[in-house]
C-alpha cells in the first residue's frame, strides 16, 4: 500500500498536475497509512509475544522444575551443579583462588548463604531487583509447575524455554514478603533455562523472573495496608 502511494506523490510531483492542497491530501494519508500499519505491528507483536505462553495441563518434571525441587528441599549440592553462575564462580575461586581448597571455600559460602534461610529474615523479601530463590522456593510452600514460554531473550545466554512456576505458602509466618512487608499467599516466577539445561541468572536478586500480577495475598493483608478490601 505505502509504495504505491508514495509512487503515485511521487510521478503527479513530477507531472506538475498536483496542486499543494492535493500534496497535503496525499501527504496526510501516507502518514495515516504508516500510523496504521506501525499500530497493527505493534498489536501482533503484542499477540505474539501473549501467545508464547502455553499453560499446562498436567504435571511437567523438566530441569526447571527439579531445580525448584532442590531449592525447597535444600539439595544445595544439586543447586550448586545447576545454576550457571555458581558453577562459573566455583571455577573461578579454583583457577584464582587457591585450587581445590579455594574451590571447597567458594563452595561453603555459597551453600552456607543459601541454608540461612528463615522466614524472618530481611531478604525474605520481594523487591524490585529481585528476591534470592531460597526463599521463595521455601519449605513451607508447595509448589506447582503451570506455564512455559521462549523465556528472555536478554540473558548471559540463549534460553530455551521459561517454565513458570506458582509458589503457595502455608501461612502468614514463613511467606515470601513483599515490598511493603505483606506476607504473600502465592505468586508465580520464572525459571529461565537454556538448552544444557543450566538454570539462568534473571535478576540483580536471585534468578527467577517475577509475575507481579499474579500475587494473591492471604485474606485483608492487602486490605489493611491499603484502606481497601480483598477477596
């Protein structure tokens, strides 16, 4: 459509047989043309981005999920062998830092930063760079694998796929918080993994992408901070 507008400006400029308001007529309506067309764009990027998402319908048991799994039950062998950075920082500790032992060192800290977990912590929070995932994948919550997507497109490398995962938690003492230090009934995260099945860093805090429209509160947590009411 726009080629053949622009030609036909274009041969009547030429032809001299275009008076100026005619110009300004045919200017308008390429303008109004490609408005058209960059709106339509836009909406089927929109489209196609939503329909990336594909909800499940059963129980799935992928690389992402059996991370979950090791998180919650405090497998930090098992989290330490599948996330990316935390193998690159083992690495780097044995190949800077001593060899075997800075390695072992490396590999104390993290695991002793990941079993200090308790509810009443002031990282048992959800902010906006992000939450560590030993406490949202927490355990006094379950946990329940109900969406995949193509994931990020932005990370250290390619990702495979995102599975989105909702986290409920028992009760208003051990639950993940949220900015305003509500405790949060469940929420879904992402789980970004690429295709060796390493589990990908997302956030500033943590590794998981968080849904912030999927949040429930426990029954007028929300309601009390607000003035309002919740279901």
């Amino acid at each position: 459509m726009l080629p053949r507008i622009l030609t036909a400006v274009v041969a009547g400029a030429v032809l001299g047989g275009v008076g100026g308001w005619a110009m300004l007529q045919v200017t308008r309506q390429v303008n109004e043309e490609a408005e058209s067309l960059g709106d339509r764009l836009e909406e089927a990027k929109g489209l196609t981005e939503e329909s990336t998402r594909v909800e499940l319908d059963e129980p799935i048991r992928n690389e992402a999920w059996h991370y979950a799994q090791s998180v919650q039950r405090g497998d930090w062998d098992d989290v330490l062998r599948r996330v990316l950075w935390m193998r690159e920082r083992l690495a780097y500790a044995e190949l800077n830092e001593g060899g075997e032992s800075g390695r072992e060192a490396a590999q104390r800290e993290l695991i002793a930063t990941m079993a200090d977990r308790s509810p009443g912590d002031v990282d048992n929070q959800w902010m906006a760079e992000g939450v560590e995932d030993w406490y949202v994948f927490s355990p006094f919550s379950e946990i329940e694998a109900v969406a995949m997507d193509e994931g990020r497109d932005d990370l250290e490398r390619a990702v495979a796929s995102r599975t989105w995962i909702r986290v409920t938690y028992a009760d208003r003492a051990t639950a993940l918080r949220d900015s305003l230090n509500l405790p949060i009934r469940s929420i879904e995260v992402g789980v970004n993994v690429d295709e060796q099945g390493n589990i990908l860093k997302a956030n500033t805090t943590g590794n998981l992408d968080i849904e912030p429209d999927s949040i429930v509160y426990f029954v007028n947590e929300a309601a009390e901070a607000t003035g309002g009411t919740t279901p």
